[in-house]
C-alpha cells in the first residue's frame, strides 16, 4: 500500500492502452462467470431432488428410449404420489422444416400438474373432447398468427402417420398463456396435442411413453418418491431415472454433448488469449519505462523493490478488470435467468466462483509480469540512463 500511487500511476500511464486492455480482462471475466454459473448449475442438478414439487421420470439408459404406458398406475400407487402424468416429444415443423415448433403428446390431465398454465375453462373442456385438437401458447400463436379454429398443417420431423407421411393435421381450440412471463414463458411457446391420438395414428409408438411427470404431496419427501418409483422398474428392461426437471434437463443435454468439456475450452482459449493480450501490455509499458525505474534504483529502490512493484502492477491490472468482468456477471445472470421464460435457472456467481475468479486473477496476473519485473529487477543502471 506505501506505494500505491506510484504503481496507479504507472498503471495509467498510457490511458488508452490500459483501458483497452482491461475491456479485454472485463470481456474475459465475464464470460467466466456465465460460464461457471452454466457449469454450476449442471453439476447441481444431480443432487437431491427434496424440495421440488414435480419430478420427471424417464428412461435409465437414454432419453429417446420411451417407457411402457403400464407404469403410470404402479406410479400412482407410490406412498407420496399426488398425481401423475405422461408425455411424449413429437417434434413439429410449421410450413418450414425452419420453423421448428416445441410439441408434446401429452394426456388430458397434463395440464393439470402445471399450474403455470393458464387455459380457460371452455378451451381446456373443447381440448378434452376434440381428437385432433390442440393447445397452443401465446407467443407461438403470435408467431405464426394462429387463432382458435384454425387447422394447421405440422410436419413431424421423426413420426409418420399410419400412411407413411409426416404430414399430421391438427385443430386449434386454445391458447395457453403463462401465468408468470419469467419463470413459466417456456409454455407460450409450445404446442400441446392429444397422446391418444398421437399413439394411435404413428405405427411407431404401441403404448409407449416418453416420460412421466409427477406432483409430490410433500416436497421434503421429493428424494424418497423419486427412488420409490425407480424401485418399480429395477433389474428390467426399463429402468427409470426420477429426478427434478431441471435435473432431468440438464442430463439431457450432457448425453449431446460434454458440457464440463465444452465450458473447460472455451475458458481456456479466452484466458491463453488473455495471457498474450495482457503479457505484451506489461512487456510494453516496462520497455517505456526503463529510464525512469533506473532512476527509483538510482533513488534508493532496492532490485526486490522494483520487482514487487512490476508484479503488484501487473496483479492490479488483472484484479480491475476481472472484479468489474465478475461484479457485471453478477448482475447478468439474474436477468438471463428471468428473460429465459424459466428455460435457464443459472445460480448467482457464489462464494466459491469469487475465489476462483480471484486466484486466477492473481495467477495470470503473476505470470504475465514475472518475465517484464525480472527484466526490471536486473537493470543496469548506467546502461538504462545511456538507453542502452
């Protein structure tokens, strides 16, 4: 702290150099908060389930392998057990294989298991006795000017009918609408069809489900519901995995690809980047300045002096910039969280991501201004005061 001046000083020396150099750290330390936040909340989704209101079970070995329609009243009898439901992905395009829609097959009483769906009473009764009918969320319904009464051609993109086309034709007689925009917006977007109906018409189904939803009694009890209901299906053919839907979301997405791996090198390529970017600042503003620390050593600075100096110059660069990167993730990633519709439920940057993010900044921080300190340290005096 006795110098602290002096190393701000020499810090700004070159205002705009620095200042583009620390956009670069800021830009670095952002991303490795929303990184680590994505990181985070995968490896939490595998832990105890107590505490959620609805658990998803499906398939043990894969998330495209379906289950028997048959578990749904052995689910219902599990001690705990308040409701239970099933679904299926159906995977529709509008017009457009681009205009790709989120579709479920899904029983009648689905909608019950989400309060954070809102359909009026006439449009859910209209739902339940129309085959081919289905609900729709708002923000879809936008997106395509859909109204109730419309029939509407869907192209699935894995089922065919029982004539071999994937052209299904379905009735709108709903809209869905979210209760709550930031945690429930997922189901504007989505289209919700008759499972009956789907089974029925693809030769490809037979009684078999994607997955089953089901509403606990009592939260706390959560973790114990979910390996009774697993217990159903030990040692067959079908053994399930009941977990949260976050959980289970986040699984589904490790099985496309190796989240951890993916996080890991694109942190690495931004910090070796940060390296060279914020090595060659420091290369650069010791080379200026070979004059004036001769003259602290001529002055009475000892060579470890004018070492730690560099260094505490260096860390300080790395420490401004990654604070504000981090302190700037703190305040995005709530607001990411919220605008996802409840998609995304990223954990804020924690106690451990700040000792993290602060050690690397230290580490990069030494090691960018080791090379330029030693240079510092080992200065001739009468060779730097001659400009040689």
């Amino acid at each position: 702290m006795k110098y602290l001046h002096l190393i701000w000083a020499a810090l700004f020396r070159r205002k705009t150099r620095t200042i583009l150099t620390l956009v670069s750290i800021i830009a670095a330390f952002l991303l490795f908060g929303m990184l680590d936040a994505v990181r985070t909340s995968f490896n939490q989704a595998g832990q105890s389930a107590n505490g959620a209101e609805r658990l998803q079970t499906g398939s043990k070995l894969s998330f495209i392998q379906t289950l028997p329609q048959s578990l749904e009243a052995q689910i219902a009898q599990v001690p705990g057990v308040k409701m239970v439901t099933y679904a299926n992905w159906f995977g529709g395009a509008y017009q457009d294989p681009h205009n790709q829609v989120f579709s479920f097959a899904v029983e009648p009483n689905y909608i019950d298991l989400y309060p954070e769906i809102d359909v009026s009473p006439a449009e859910r009764k209209t739902f339940d006795d129309t085959r081919t009918g289905v609900l729709v969320g708002e923000t879809l319904a936008k997106r395509f000017n859909w109204k109730v009464g419309d029939k509407i051609p869907m192209q699935s993109t894995i089922f065919p009918n029982r004539q071999g086309s994937k052209n299904w034709t379905f009735d709108i007689v709903g809209i869905m609408h979210a209760k709550d925009k930031k945690t429930g917006g997922f189901f504007d977007q989505m289209l919700l069809l008759h499972w009956k109906y789907f089974d029925e018409t693809t030769p490809f189904n037979r009684g078999q489900v994607g997955w089953y939803v089901t509403r606990v009694t009592d939260v706390n009890q959560a973790d114990r519901v979910a390996k009774a209901i697993d217990a159903l299906s030990a040692n067959s053919d079908h053994e399930t995995r009941t977990q949260t839907e976050q959980a289970a979301t986040a699984n589904w997405m490790k099985q496309l690809a190796d989240i951890g791996l993916i996080v890991g090198s694109i942190m690495g390529a931004v910090f070796f980047t940060l390296l060279l970017l914020s090595g060659n600042t420091m290369m650069q503003a010791v080379r200026e300045r070979t004059s004036e620390l001769a003259v602290l050593k001529t002055l009475g600075f000892s060579n470890h002096a004018v070492l730690a100096i560099v260094l505490a110059e260096s860390v300080l660069l790395l420490l401004l910039g990654g604070v504000i990167g981090l302190g700037i993730a703190s305040l995005i990633i709530p607001a990411v969280s919220a605008g996802s519709g409840g998609m995304l439920n990223l954990p804020i940057v924690g106690a451990s991501s700040w000792i993290l993010g602060v050690v690397l900044m230290i580490a990069i921080g030494l090691l960018v201004g080791a090379l330029p300190a030693i240079r510092a340290m080992r200065l001739n005096i009468v060779d730097a005061l001659a400009g040689r």
